[in-house]
C-alpha cells in the first residue's frame, strides 16, 4: 500500500501515467496493431463462407439400414431358378435366412449413392462469392471521398459492425438454402467492407510520419493476410471436431471475436494525435511537423481534382498493380479449399491448416518489407520511386515464376512448397503500390485508395465467374487448376511490365493543396483554417514547409524511451 502513496506513483495529485508500460508505447503504434487485428478478424470472416461451402456442396457417401431394403429387390431372377421345385424353395429359404442374418446383426447395406449436403451447383457457388464484390466495389470511392471529411477511424469500425452482423445472418440463410437470401447478405457484406482500404489510409494520411508509412501501413495491412490464416484452419478444425453444428459454427465464432474487437477499438482508437487524450508530448509534436502534408479537409466535392486522378500514369500503375494483386488474392481466398481437396486430396482440416500456412507466411513478409523499404528510404540507399518499385515488381515477380511452376508440379510437397513461397512473395509488393498514394497525394490517399481497390475489386469478381468456369471439369482437376494458375501468372506478369515504367513516388503537382481548398485542423472548432490560427510549432501554418521540421525531435523527456535517427518510436 506505501507504493499507492510514493511520489513516484502520483505526480501533482494526478495519477503519473509513465510508470505504466503501456503509457510508453507510442499510439501510432498501437493504433497500426489495432487495425491489424481488424483486417485480421474481417478477413477471417469472409474465408467462412469458402471454408464451409466446399464443405457443403461435397459429395458425401450416403448409405441405408438393411430395414429400408424390401425383400423383393434382392429375390433371384425366377427365370435363373432351378427347375426342380426343391431347389427353388431351398433358394427363397436362403435368401430369408441371410436377410434375417443382417438385420439382427444391424449390418448395413452396400453405398446406395453420393449425395451433398447443398444441392448448390458450381456456378451458383461462383455467384455467391462473387456478389460480395458487387458490393464491395459500390462503396470504395465514396468512403474515400467520406474519410477525408469525417473521422475515417469511425468509418472504419462501422464498416466491421456492419460486416459482422451480416455474418450472423449468413449461415441461417445457406441451411435454409436461401439463395436469393444469401445472396443479399454477401451484398450489403460487401457494401459494408469496402469502406474498409479507404479509411484505413485516412487514418494513416493523419498519422503516419512520411519515414515511417510503410511501417505503419504494412503492420495494418498485414492483418489482411494473417486472416485467411485463422479463417482457414479455425474451420476446418470445427467443421472436422463438431459435426453438423461446426459447419457453421466458424460463421459464429468469426463474429464473437469481432465484437470484442469493436469494444476495444473503440477505447483506442482517435482522430489524430491532437484529439488523442493520453497521446505524449513528443510523438505529437514529431508526427505533426514531420507531415509534409497537414490535416486538410477537402471542402467540397467539385473542388477535388478528379480529372487529374484518372489521367495520371502513377496512379493507373496503381490502378493495374492493385488489380494483378487481388487476382491471385481473392482466387486464393474463394477457391483455394477446392484446389486442395480436390487436386491434392486433403480433408477439410488438413486443407485448413495447408491453406493457412501460405498467408501465414505472407502476414509475416509484409510488416518485414515495410520495414525494407523504410530503411532503403531513410539511408537514401535507393529514391522513394525506386523503392517502391524494386518491392512491388519483385514481389510481383517472384509470385508470378512460382505460380507457374505450382501449374507443372505434381507431387504435394511441391504444390505445397510453390504455393507457399508464391504467396509469401508477394507481401513484399504490398511495401509498393499499396502505399504508394500516401507518396503522390497524402491529401487524397483515401480516395485513391478508394478509385484503386474499386478496380481491384473488378479482378475479384472476375476471377470467381472465371476460376468457376475453368474448374468445373472434377474429372480433370489437376489440367483445369493448372489454367488458373497459369492465367493468374500472366495477370502479374503484366503487372510487373506496366508499374515498372509507370510508377512514382513523387508527390504529383495536383495533389498540392490550394488555398480556397484548405480548412485547417483546430482543436476546438474541427477544421477552420481562414482565421489564421496556428497550432503549436506552426502546425496549422500554409506556405512553405520547413524540411526541418520532417526530422525527429533531438531529445525524448518521458525518461522511458529513446529518440532514434528515424523518428520518435517509444516503444513499438
């Protein structure tokens, strides 16, 4: 009790928040965590419907009790009988006594038929996946335009709060074989999760220092990967262990786990380091004047550059880059339980845990390459366009060879192995076009983001109506899911090409901001910026950015962490 009543516990009657470990971790941290965990749990949710369809639609073995068999089916040809009488009763009395035989020792009779449990077939299974995109697509660019205007971190928890109750309603309408019905919950599912990308890159557009974008944007992105992870084997470990309730028993716990996550984030999560009430001195100060690009709000519709968006070569290599990714991403997310039940013969768990390991992979490659690139920008070992080139056409590029040697491999461990080192390749690109409008226009990155993942979205519903189509063929599985992948290949071969001589990091002249454009950030009356007011350090100031203000304070006061030569960290 003495502890309570130390100074080092009370700082001017005031509980001192420093001697907390979590005091200490700096929020912009927290915050990339936070989200992470979000994408996590959401895109663990949408592996739920794939998981359990595949499940579903499978042709099981169906079988009768003996009892169910009428005698009449199993009595002899009379025509083969012989024709002395004698042997033709000795015939039906055999047959009596063999068929009492079997029902008393309860045995059952041979496989009657192969029957699944949905009576789905593959196109409709196709049209399923592929309405989610319906919806996802709708609400791309709006939530980006709405991020810039409102707090995107509220956006953000919407979109899962409405993702989540969708997800509830979804097994009851696929064991009522609700078609129609399911098909409109995947909608307003995908309605819901399209705000999600946009927002997110509002949130880092207030956040996140210029030396550390990729940092923070790769940990949140990760989380999209390291979905798949616990959607897949969750699954097929319930729908393995549980019986009938575990096939939609995924669908409910996906969402209890999202609940909790909403609470939480609720708790955490702020507009920007002004708004935040426990945020330290230092990371306030360091992230508002490192941004090179204040907190603006665009005022209206009209006066946002749309034009210059869409003719822009950086941001079409973005456009093309977000496209060839999500090819191989979603095929992956809809259809990668098919492939490895149907051409590699595992079961719904061990399909669970295979499939898991390359997004598992994956979820640790990307905060890695957002690492990567941070430090080759930082010690000025390549231009900010060359690193995000060398990650995206590397990433890209590697995924690309791997896929076609998954498409000519034919034992398992080398299916296994080339899946694996595909996928996880390809968490290096997202340290390159998915981050690559925070460097041309930090001002609109969520519109961007938005105008992108729209087109992204495209090549998903795509390629569910095309990976369906060639993989209707079971009895060629092997030569149908080598055209998959064979095609996914050239997607990102193409990729490769177009964002290598297309790309930069440079912010483009259009996303300069203009004065009649501008409200500035003000702690107590939002967005307002013509009175002249000025935040600490010149914060709210327009003109010319002073470069010194980009680097990191030269000393941290808290006592507890360290200023290094990248930026103020904390502890991470």
């Amino acid at each position: 009790m003495e502890v309570l009543f130390s100074s080092s516990f009370w700082r001017n009657g005031v509980l001192n928040r420093d001697i907390f470990y979590w005091s200490n971790i700096t929020k912009r941290y927290i915050l990339a965590w936070a989200t992470c965990i979000g994408f996590m749990l959401t895109f663990a949710m949408r592996c739920n419907l794939g998981v359990t369809l595949t499940e579903l639609t499978k042709p099981k073995n169906v079988t009768l009790p003996v009892r169910e068999v009428l005698l009449d089916e199993t009595l002899p040809d009379p025509g083969n009988f012989n024709k002395t009488f004698a042997n033709g009763l000795y015939s039906l009395a055999q047959l009596y006594i063999n068929n009492r035989r079997k029902i008393d020792e309860n045995i059952d009779t041979d496989i009657v038929e192969k029957v699944a449990t949905l009576s789905w077939d593959p196109e409709m299974i196709g049209l399923v996946h592929s309405s989610f995109f319906w919806g996802y697509i709708i609400t791309q660019i709006p939530s980006g335009y709405a991020a810039s205007i409102y707090p995107p971190y509220k956006l953000f928890t919407i979109s899962i709060i409405i993702s989540t109750s969708m997800n509830i309603f979804l097994p009851v309408a696929i064991k009522n074989e609700n078609f129609c019905g399911t098909i409109f919950l995947r909608i307003i599912q995908g309605l819901a999760e399209g705000m999600l990308y946009p927002c997110c890159h509002g949130i880092w557009a207030k956040w996140a220092p210029p030396l550390e974008r990729s940092r923070l944007a790769t940990i949140s992105f990760s989380g999209s990967y390291a979905g798949p992870v616990l959607g897949y084997a969750l699954g097929g470990y319930l729908i393995d262990n549980y019986g009938a309730f575990g096939l939609l028993s995924p669908f409910y716990f996906c969402s209890f786990l999202n609940i909790i996550w909403i609470a939480l984030f609720c708790l955490l999560a702020h507009d920007s380091p002004r708004s935040h009430p426990t945020i330290l001195q230092e990371e306030r100060d360091y992230i508002e004047k490192s941004l090179d690009e204040k907190v603006f709000a665009v005022k209206s519709f009209w006066s946002t550059p749309w034009k210059s968006f869409f003719t822009s070569l950086p941001v079409w290599a973005i456009i093309v880059a977000n496209f060839c990714r999500s090819w191989t991403f979603y095929m992956l997310i809809i259809s990668q339980s098919r492939f490895l039940e149907d051409v590699l013969n595992l079961d719904a768990s061990q399909a669970g845990v295979v499939g898991a390991i390359p997004h598992l992979v994956m979820a640790f490659i990307v905060p890695v390459g957002g690492w990567l690139a941070d430090n080759l920008r930082r010690k000025k070992i390549l231009s900010p366009t060359n690193v995000r080139k060398v990650m995206n056409c590397g990433g890209f590029g590697t995924e690309a060879f791997f896929l076609l040697v998954l498409s000519y491999t034919k034992t398992k461990i080398d299916n296994v192995m080339a899946l694996i080192i595909a996928v996880g390749a390809s968490g290096f690109a997202i340290s390159g076009f998915n981050v690559n409008h925070l460097d041309i226009a930090p001002r609109y990155a969520s519109i961007l983001m938005g105008i992108t993942n729209s087109c992204g979205t495209l090549s998903g519903i795509l390629v569910s109506i095309v990976s369906g189509a060639l993989t209707k063929d079971t009895v060629n599985a092997r030569e149908a899911w080598r055209d998959v992948f064979v095609l996914a290949a050239c997607v990102h071969i193409f990729g490769v090409v177009f964002y290598g001589f297309f790309a930069s990091a440079e912010k483009q002249y259009w996303a300069e901001p203009h004065e009649d454009m501008i409200r500035l950030y003000d702690d107590d009356n939002g967005f307002g910026g013509e009175d002249g007011h000025e935040g600490p350090g010149g914060y709210g100031t327009l003109g010319q950015v002073n470069t010194d203000l980009a680097q990191p304070p030269a000393t941290a006061t808290n006592g507890h962490s360290t200023v290094e030569d990248d930026g103020y960290h904390g502890i991470n």
